[in-house]
C-alpha cells in the first residue's frame, strides 16, 4: 500500500481525485496562517523561526497562509523561513512556481534547528497503513499480493496499552464461525512522524498543527479506502492510480507525541475549531468585496468546511507544542 501511494503522489494529480479543505476556500489557508502568526507571538517572537508545511499538496494552504500574514502580521512574514516536507517531486514542482523561496525535505529529520511551526493538512491520513485482523485467537496481517489481498498469520499487533501505536476497540461479531473479529489499522508512518516531530519539541520551542479526517477516540475498524474521480474505487484496481487513504487515530497520535515529550491539545472538531478562529467573520468579511455569485460560493464553502455532517466533525484539528508553550489560537476553551 506504501508503495501504491507513492505512485499515485509521484504521477496523478490526486485533486482531480479529492477536494481538500484549501482547495474549497482561501479562508482556510487564510485563517492558518494567521493561526502561525499569533502562535509566533505567543512563544516570543523569534527570529528567524521554520514555518513547515507537511504534504502541501499544490501549495495552496500556504500561498493564502503567507497572502494574510504579510497583511495582518508583516513581522512574522519578514521572520519565518519557508520548509516543505514532500516527497513526489511532481508537487514539489507545482508548489515550486507558488512558493518561492522554499526548501524541500523528504523528512523532518533534515530540517534546520531552531523554534519552528508546522502546518499539516490531510497529510497524515495519506501515509501507510498495516491491517491486521483477529480470527478467533489468531491475528493475521494483510497484504496485497499481485492484486489481490492475501492474509499471513501474524503476532497480536502491538498492544494498545504498551505500545499506543495502533487503533483498537471492542471486538465486532462477523459470523458464527468468527465470532470474535476485528479489524487493527496501525500507521507506523503517523506515529514515526509525531514521535520525531515531538522530541524535535521538546528541545526547541514550537508548535505544529495537524488537520485531518479520523474519530477522536481509537476505534476498531477498516476505514481504508480508494477514491478515484472523487469516487470510491476497488483499492486494489490499478495500484498507484486512485488515493488511497484511512482515518487518523488522533487519541493514539496524541499519546505518541506526549510519550516523546511533547504537550499535546484537541482534538477538536474543525468545525468549532475553525469557528473560534473566526471563519465565518473572515468569509463575511471577503464576501462583501465580491460579485454576489461569488460571495454566496464563499458561503457556501466555509459551510462545507464547518458544518457538522459536512466536514465539520469528521475532521479534527490537533496541535502538538513544545511543553512550556501558551496554549494555541482555538484550543484554549479546551484546555484543562
Ligand atoms: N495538504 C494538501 C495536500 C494533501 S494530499 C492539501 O490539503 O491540499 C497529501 C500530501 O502529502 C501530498 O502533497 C503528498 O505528496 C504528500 N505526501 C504523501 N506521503 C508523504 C510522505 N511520506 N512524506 C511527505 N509528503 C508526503
């Protein structure tokens, strides 16, 4: 599946496939950067300080993000340096003509020192996942093999209580011959992430953003799916052509960043999220300097991105932050 991704990133233009919130509205970009730029305050105004981007897609998210920043916080713009982490070099060519000024990385491990802040939007859900599955007593791990899923008997997925790594939930009946059955998605990848991200937090100040689709709390389940025309698809039909995501296990990420030292807040859903950061004011806003089709599209889309059987509660906003950070923009009604 790791590499079926990878293709698909490195080849397609998986917008075609997929909307994501900075392709629906401006506002999004808009209203994280400006999350950046108060978090840069809030943690003391260094200079020079990373602004990151995970998985920036066609650079949208931070071609708004860097539009509002030079008006509203000029001196944040003048100190931020502008990091990717991508690896389809097909991307990086795009957001290469939209960014300028900006260095790539495959990896966090290659960023420069120092206080950073990271923005990551539907880049944890794109990383690989394993699937294993309880038959009974045993486990077996899932595997494609020449395009078709096949199963090898495995050991019991690291346990949830010891290794906080993997999604986990009571036990879903299937059928009378399996009548303890269930599904364990582990993102080795997701965690891999959060657990350099956090020890990289905990030795310079910062703080880092992610948003994406996935319950708040772990849960059983397979939520791997393929979307091709921006319709589900076989995810086995023509490996590397169609996106291929799965839900982010927040609760288990958080735990994994806090186990490496990090100070952890949310997740919330976006809806509110985005809501206490001032979407809709922002969209009204933008709306009255528009033709009215486009002010009711601007509407229209910031619904979409808030409303709460749209995408309002499915996704989730999560920060991880240095331990001795001020709590982030929209998190502080929430933190105990
Ligand atoms: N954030 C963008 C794009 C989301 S799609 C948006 O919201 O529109 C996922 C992004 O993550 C793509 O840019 C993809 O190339 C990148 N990506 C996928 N796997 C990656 C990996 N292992 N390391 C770095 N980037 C990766």
């Amino acid at each position: 599946m790791a590499r079926a991704n990878a293709a698909y990133y490195a080849t397609y233009d998986p917008f075609a496939d997929f909307t994501t919130a900075p392709e629906i509205s401006q506002v999004f970009g808009e209203i994280l950067g400006l999350w950046a730029a108060v978090m840069w305050d809030r943690i003391g105004r260094p200079d020079p300080v990373l602004l990151v981007e995970a998985g920036p897609g066609r650079g949208t998210l931070l071609a708004d993000a860097l539009r509002a920043i030079r008006e509203v916080a000029p001196a944040f713009g003048s100190a931020l340096r502008l990091h990717l982490v991508e690896t389809s070099s097909r991307l990086r060519a795009l957001q290469a003509a939209r960014l300028p000024g900006a260095v790539w990385h495959d990896g966090l491990a290659t960023l420069p020192d120092g206080p950073l802040l990271l923005l990551a939007n539907e880049f944890l859900d794109a990383l690989p996942i394993r699937q294993f599955l309880r038959r009974g007593d045993a486990w077996v791990e899932r595997f494609v093999e020449k395009g078709r899923f096949v199963e090898a008997a495995a050991d019991a997925p690291p346990s949830w209580s010891g290794g906080a790594t993997m999604t986990t939930g009571a036990p879903r009946a299937k059928d009378e011959g399996a009548a303890r059955s269930m599904t364990i998605e582990l993102c080795e990848a997701a965690h891999d992430f959060a657990r350099s991200l956090a020890s990289r937090l905990s030795n310079h100040t910062g703080a880092a953003l992610f948003l994406d689709y996935g319950p708040e709390c772990s849960a059983a389940g397979e939520s791997l799916q393929a979307l091709r025309d921006g319709r589900p698809t076989d995810p086995l039909a023509d490996p590397g052509t169609a996106d291929l995501t799965a839900h982010v296990d927040f609760a288990a990420i958080a735990a994994t960043a806090r186990a490496a030292g990090a100070a952890t807040h949310g997740p919330l859903p976006q809806g509110v999220f985005l809501t206490r950061l001032g979407l809709f004011q922002r969209t009204d806003r933008l709306a009255r300097t528009r033709q009215p089709s486009q002010a009711l599209a601007l509407i229209e889309a910031a619904r979409r991105l808030a409303e709460p059987d749209r995408m309002g509660r499915l996704f989730k906003a999560l920060a991880v932050c240095h331990p001795g950070c001020p709590t982030p923009p929209g998190f502080e009604a929430d933190s105990q």
